[in-house]
C-alpha cells in the first residue's frame, strides 16, 4: 500500500493509548472532585485547567502528523513547542502536596497521577513529532529536535512555575515574557532554584522520552523463551 495511505492509520494500540491517557486524567480529577477537604478552587479547578492544557501538545503532535503542506507542519510544530511545557509542567504540581494529614496519601494518589499523565502526554507527543520529522528530514535533524525541544520545554515549565508565566502570554506578551527569561539565562547562578529545576527536569523528562523510545526496540518473547527478532 502507497505511504500516502497508510501514515495516518491509527492502531489499535494507538487507541488504546488514548483512551487509557483519557482514564487517568479522569481518574485524576474524580480524585480531586471528591476530596472531602478540597475547596471549590483547590485542588478541583486548577487541577482540571492544567489536565485540559496537559492535552494540547498532544493535540498539536496530531495536527502535525496529520498536516499536508510544509506550512502547516511548521505552525503545527511551533504550536506543539510553544504547547509542549504544559505537559511536564503537572510534575511541579506536586509542591502542592504539603501537609495534607490524614489526606495526604489522596493528594499523593491525586497528584501521582496527574503528573504520570502529564508526562505521559509530552512524552508520546514528542514521540510523534520525533516521528514525523525523522521520516521528512532524516534521523539526526529527528534527534536533534528531541534535544532542543527536551531543554526548551524545561525553561517552558520553569518560566511557568517560577515566573508565573503561560502560553498565552507567549502571544499577548512575548516582549515581557522574552525580557524576564533572558534575565534568567544571562544570570542562571542568581537563581539557583530555577536553574536546579530546569536541570532536573530536562533529565527526567529526556530520560522518560528515552525509556519509551527504547521500550518500542524491546525484542518480544517467543513461545519457547528466546527473543524473536524483528520481521520472524
């Protein structure tokens, strides 16, 4: 069958992928909703704000995937990168935890999950725009990609949780959002905090990329316990 017709087919794997990403958002939120001790504001509300904005580098992944000129796959892939640190960034959520007493051990459930899913979701974007660019540009522009977006989306979640900034302000605000970055990376060692968080997660989120990149060469096992190579 010609590439043309076959490069947008999506697996039964592919849904299953979906649906379970789907399952522990909501598991996520039913968790929060729930919460005797939360608030109508905390944890529900900004929990559920940042699952929904968790999903849209995913979203953005697809469209490039599914793009059919040049234009749209490079709005589409800064739409993702702009998008991609909203993923990870449920991973910060955890300073949230505190001191929940005899809750605590809900809030981890609740956070735990939300941060495996928003992982989860840049991870798998990643994967598809890693994909796509391998098979139009050739392996090394593919993983040079992975690195640049890797270290950009971890000064994307530092800016958001330090300096208060979103995606949004990226379009509204960029000179401002520009301004205070650049501050940032002219002085990291002023900073230390930040810069210590940017570090870690760049390394957590490239390692989670790798794991998932490498689980796919995972040889399977045949019937008689030897490892059946790829193609028998």
């Amino acid at each position: 069958m010609p590439l043309d017709q076959t490069e947008h087919v999506i697996t039964r794997r592919g849904v299953v992928l979906i649906a379970a990403l789907a399952a522990t958002s909501v598991l996520a939120v039913a968790l929060g909703v729930t919460d005797p001790l939360g608030t109508p504001g905390y944890p529900r509300r900004f929990m559920i704000w940042n699952l929904f904005l968790a999903w849209l580098p995913m979203a953005a992944a697809v469209g490039h995937h599914l793009a059919q000129t040049r234009w749209s796959r490079w709005l589409a892939l800064v739409c993702w990168l702009v998008l991609l640190p909203n993923a990870p960034y449920l991973v910060t959520d955890l300073v949230h935890l505190g001191d929940g007493g005899r809750a605590l051990w809900r809030h981890v459930l609740q956070f735990g999950v939300a941060a495996w899913t928003g992982t989860l979701l840049g991870v798998v974007s990643l994967r598809l725009v890693h994909d796509d660019v391998e098979r139009h540009h050739g392996r090394r522009i593919g993983w040079l990609v992975v690195i640049a977006s890797t270290g950009l989306c971890s000064v994307g979640v530092v800016i958001g949780r330090f300096q208060r900034w979103n995606s949004w302000d990226l379009i509204t605000r960029p000179e401002a959002v520009a301004q205070s970055t650049l501050e940032w990376v002219r002085s990291p060692i002023s900073d230390v905090r930040s810069t210590a968080v940017a570090i870690a997660v760049a390394a957590f989120f490239g390692l989670a990329y790798l794991t998932v990149w490498a689980l796919e060469g995972v040889p399977k096992m045949s019937r008689s316990g030897s490892a059946a190579l790829p193609g028998t």
